[in-house]
C-alpha cells in the first residue's frame, strides 16, 4: 500500500521552509520509493535541491554544486506550479546558490549562506496545479 501523498508531501515542505534540508529529503524520499508515475522525477527533483541546501549548511559546496544542477534538471521537466508547489523562487535561488558555491570552489573560499538567504516552497491552490490523491501516483 502507498503512504497517502498529501501529509507527507506537505510535511517535506514545511521541513523544507524550516531549514531543515535533510528531514525534508527523507519525506519526500519515502514518496520517491513507491512512486509510479511522472511523481517519480519530481519528487527525485525536490530531493536533490533539498540535498544540495543541505550540503551548503555543511559547506561541502562540491555535492551541493553537482545535487543543484542534477536537481533542477529534473525539475526543468515540469510546470511550475506543479503538484501544489510554485517552485520558481526556489529554482531562481538554487541557480544563483549554485553559482555562488562553485566560485567559492574555484577561490578555496569556505562561507556559509545566511539563514535569510534560503529560499522557502511556496504551496499554491490551483485547478492546475493539484496533489494526487494517494491512488494516483
């Protein structure tokens, strides 16, 4: 039997908006492993960006640089907004995030991104943009 995609989907953004990258994969990722359908890359699209800010707070910038352009390409697929989620501040961010660590790799710089400047999941209700009842995904 599926986990019902709505509470879980849900709970991974709120993780996601508190900063708190990894618990946000590990939500996500439970949905990951049933899915089916073109979910599948999506939720494989949040878990890279997700994974990505998560290497940034630790400052192993090179994992982050790699999961962020794996991550939006995935994501590229999609429309935004998708699955209830206007993602465009986070992709907008992830781009720059993504810019901003690979130069601190070529400078040997070690910095961290202020808690301020993490970009938040905006959840939208939208007749085009809804969550799939748990049967189908």
């Amino acid at each position: 039997m599926k986990p019902d995609f709505v509470p879980i989907f849900l709970r991974g953004v709120d993780h996601f908006n508190a900063l708190e990258f990894w618990d946000a994969h590990e939500s996500w990722e439970e949905l990951w492993l049933a899915a089916e359908s073109e979910l599948e890359q999506f939720l494989q699209g949040l878990i890279q960006i997700a994974a990505a800010y998560h290497h940034m707070k630790r400052g192993t910038f090179r994992g982050g640089v790699r999961l962020f352009d794996a991550g939006l390409r995935r994501l590229s697929h999609f429309p935004d907004p998708f699955c209830g989620v206007n993602r465009s501040s986070v992709e907008r961010a992830a781009r720059a995030h993504r810019m901003w660590a690979a130069d601190l790799i070529e400078r040997n710089v070690d910095e961290r991104l202020p808690a301020d400047q993490y970009p938040k999941l905006e959840l939208v209700k939208s007749a085009q943009a809804p969550m799939p009842p748990s049967s189908a995904w």
